[in-house]
C-alpha cells in the first residue's frame, strides 16, 4: 500500500450469501480497490415443524460483529448491504418482525405457484414482470402464506437486505435491483405493479417506496452505532442489494458485446441490456429481466451452480471421508472426458439432500451410466455447467439480437480453472475470470459512487479491470465433442 493509499475512504460492505455472510472492507482510491474481509459467519437455515426457515436473528448478530471488526480498524465511511434475492420478512403495525422468514428452497412454493397460475396465467405474469417461472419467486411466497395470521397482521414487507437495513436504521424501503425478482414489479416503468397487486389480491401498503442504488437508506441507530463502534450517524448507503446485480456492476468489461456468468450456488448467466426482452419466446425460454445498476436490464436465466458439486461434497462428509476440494478438482480433470453429463436446471436438484444418488437417477433417465468415482462425478458436474452456460448465453444472444464476442465469469466460481476452461471450450468464447470477489466489489464501489470517488458503471468497470487479478482463457479441444455430449440430453443450442 502506498504511503497516500491509507488515507483513501474505506466502506463496508455486508455480503450475505446462502451458505455463508461476511463484511468485506474496501478502500477505494483513483487506482486503489482493495478488499479486506473483517468477519466471516455460517448462514445456516433452520428446519422448522412448519417449514425450512433462515436464521435471520443470527445473520444479524453476524453483521453487527463484522461491522464491529470493520470499526476497529479505522474509520468507515459508509455501510452497504447485499444479499440473494426474493425472500422476505413480514413487520406488524409496530414493526416489529412476524415469526421467521421461509427459505426460498422450501417445498411450500410448488403448490401456491400452480395456484397463481390458474388465475393468471404464466403470459400474463411475464408480460409485465418479465421474469423466469421459478417456484419461489416472491409472488409464490406470498400465495402459500396467503391464508395465515402473519399475513392478516402484516403491515409492511421487507425483502432481506431491506429487514437489514431497517434493523441497523429503522429506514423502511425497497431497493430496486432486489424489488425486481420479486414477480410484482414492472419491468417496463421500474415500479410497483399496481395492476398485478390488485389481480393478486395484495394490499399496494404492504409494499414500501423504492430507492436505486446510490441513494443513502439512512444513518446507524444509536444503539447499532454503540455496540459496533461506529460512529453514530454513520450513513447506510443503497447498494444493488441483490447480489448479482452487485457483482454485475463489477463485471471488467470494456467491449459492448460481452455475456457474464455470476457463478456461486447459483450460476447466473446472461447479458447487460438498456430495455426488457418480453416476448413470448422470451418467455417460452424462461429467461427473465431483472433491474441492475443505472435502470440497466440483467437478462438472464438461473442455472443451478455449484450448489451440484457442494451438495454432493456434504454426501460425502456424510459418508465419513471428509472431501478435499482441490484433491476433487484433480481427480476430475484425470477422469474420461464427457462420461456422462446432466441438465443442471432438472428441478430434482433444487432441495438439498443426496445429490450424487440424484445424479444417478438422471443419469439412469437418460439412458446414461453413472461416474466412475468420485472425479467422474465432479467432472459430470463441471462439464454440464459448462454445456448449460453454453445453451443460456446462445439463446439469450438470439433472443435479444446480440453478437458475443467474450464472457465474464465472476464469483467464487471463477476460481475453478477447469470450469473456466470447459465453459471457454463449450462456447467458443474466450473467457475471462474474476474478480472472485465480484459482489463485494459492487458493493463497495456503489458505496463509493454515492460519495464522489467514481464515476458511473464504465469508470466502476475500468478501476475493477486495473486493479484486481484476472486470468484469461481461450477455447481449445474439440468443439464436435460438446456438441455430441448436447445431443445427449436434446438440449442443443
């Protein structure tokens, strides 16, 4: 670090993650972005008699003492909170929290999306909120708690990073990027629907004012800013709460034609665009349209990401032979190339449990035999990423009239060299990887914008590509051989 570098503004970012949060200091200067994570915690749901839940008093507590630990290694200009998208928790008229927030992975959303569905219909839905039929988009939520007493006594909903926010400043809103996954704002005017609250039969009240990011949420609370050593009216400044929309905006792209893949438990690829793509086959294709930094469009669609290769890691552990990653990655790269690939996007592997008996049984499906030992496994997991980045990032080329010429792989996933690889192979495409740390980056330089130290997305973008550690890979091998592996599953593109 530079003699002067110290001196730079330093924000905090909270990062909340499905497995796991941290706060992540960053010190920004004119050719300075630096991270720093002060304090890590598990995020580990609960298994309620009613339902899985998230642990949100704990996350809480997590935050506090991360942002404790941020505090005691110098000032801290702001706060920003991050976190996934589409679940929520329910205030009174006091505004006080109503029980526990579900989890978005519980198996309450099926029947309550069926039930949405059959008094408006899925075209209806995507004509005005743009986004991909996933079964626990909030809309769902929102219909299987629909007869209960906590929704007759709610007064106010609050996505997670917005209960956050409320917590640490008792500030109610609704910030943008994570308000658009929840199936009930409009893609086209980047508000509320009025209209589909009033089809839904949802009270316009319980829904607060929107705020983009940049906005300042409000300042910490007397006793947030005792307990963490902050100094009191420390201001909170709106992030792109959702965490993909944060690692979007950390994207080092400098040419108009790039695609991203934003890889964690969720892969999550697709294009940056300045308008919604809400046609039919948009639709049919279930892609979905999501608000990023500046009212641009994440178009994207879900893919079920590493969440394969952990699940089937916890097996494992289970089994009682603790796994080793990097002992993982080795034996897949030794494995047969393409023994046997799958559709990461079956539903059979959104819930947890025993994924690698979930492989075989879709291996089985398909007329397929399953690995050989454990590196057969992650190398099925890696290769079929790879082919479902293939497939997404072609039709969403197609679908919005756009030529890719390289793809920006961010996120923890960014760190797998064979997955960086075989996506560049599958493609076509030459791949950049990193920053690892997209998300907390975003966060950080939204923060960072607010306070006049940047300028808009394309200078946040410049200063990501200067400073942080970027690898480079071109395609290479046999293209013929993805396109076989395809055919397997029809699901050539």
């Amino acid at each position: 670090m530079s003699a002067t570098s110290r001196h730079d503004p330093v924000f905090a970012a909270v990062d909340l993650g499905a497995t796991s949060g941290r706060v992540i200091t960053g010190r920004v200067g004119p050719d300075e972005l630096v991270l720093h994570e002060t304090h890590r915690f598990a995020n580990t749901p609960v298994l309620l008699p009613d339902g899985l839940r998230w642990d949100v008093l704990a996350l809480f507590q997590g935050m506090l003492d991360g942002l404790r630990a941020a505090a005691r290694g110098g000032p801290v200009t702001s706060v920003g909170i991050d976190t996934w998208a589409v679940d929520y928790g329910l205030l009174d008229a006091d505004g006080s929290l109503l029980g526990v927030p579900f989890h978005y992975r519980d198996s309450r959303n099926t029947a309550a999306a069926e039930e949405v569905l059959a008094g408006v219909s899925a075209r209806e839905l995507y004509g005005v909120n743009g986004l991909q039929h996933l079964p626990f988009n909030t809309v769902f939520q929102l219909a299987a708690q629909r007869s209960t007493a906590q929704s007759a006594a709610a007064r106010t909903l609050l996505l997670m990073p917005d209960l956050l926010v409320y917590w640490l400043t008792g500030a109610v809103g609704a910030e943008v990027t994570n308000a658009s996954t929840t199936g009930l704002f409009d893609a086209r005017t980047g508000a509320w629907s009025d209209a589909l609250l009033e089809r839904l039969g949802l009270r316009r009240s319980l829904f607060p004012a929107l705020r983009e990011p940049g906005e300042r949420a409000g300042a910490l609370l007397p006793h947030v800013a005792e307990y963490t050593g902050l100094p009191a009216g420390t201001p909170v400044t709106t992030v792109a709460s959702h965490d993909t929309a944060s690692a979007v905006a950390a994207v080092p792209a400098a040419e108009p034609g790039f695609a991203y893949v934003s890889c964690g438990t969720w892969s999550l690829a697709g294009l940056e665009l300045d308008a919604p793509v809400l046609t039919e086959e948009s639709r049919a294709a279930n892609f979905t349209n999501e608000r990023g930094v500046d009212g641009t469009v994440r178009y994207l669609r879900n893919i079920m990401g590493m969440w394969l290769l952990e699940e089937c890691r916890r097996a494992w552990d289970r089994d009682g032979t603790p796994t080793s990653l990097p002992g993982l990655l080795a034996e897949a790269a030794r494995a047969r190339p393409f023994a046997a690939v799958i559709d990461p996007d079956d539903p059979v592997f959104l819930a947890p449990g025993d994924m690698p008996a979930r492989i075989d049984a879709a291996l089985a499906r398909t007329g397929q035999t399953s690995p050989d030992g454990r590196g057969g496994y992650v190398r099925c997991v890696l290769e079929s990423l790879a082919l479902a980045h293939r497939r997404t990032l072609r039709e969403a080329a197609r679908l919005a009239g756009r030529e890719l010429t390289r793809i920006h792989l961010v996120g923890g996933g960014s760190r797998n060299e064979l997955l960086c690889q075989w996506t560049a192979d599958a493609t076509g495409l030459p791949v950049t990887a990193g920053p690892a740390e997209a998300t907390a980056l975003g966060n950080v330089l939204v923060q960072a914008r607010a306070h006049g130290l940047v300028g808009g997305l394309a200078d946040m973008r410049r200063l990501v590509a200067r400073t942080q550690d970027l690898r480079h890979y071109l395609p290479r091998g046999d293209a013929g051989a993805w396109d076989k592996a395809a055919d397997r599953l029809a699901i050539r593109v």
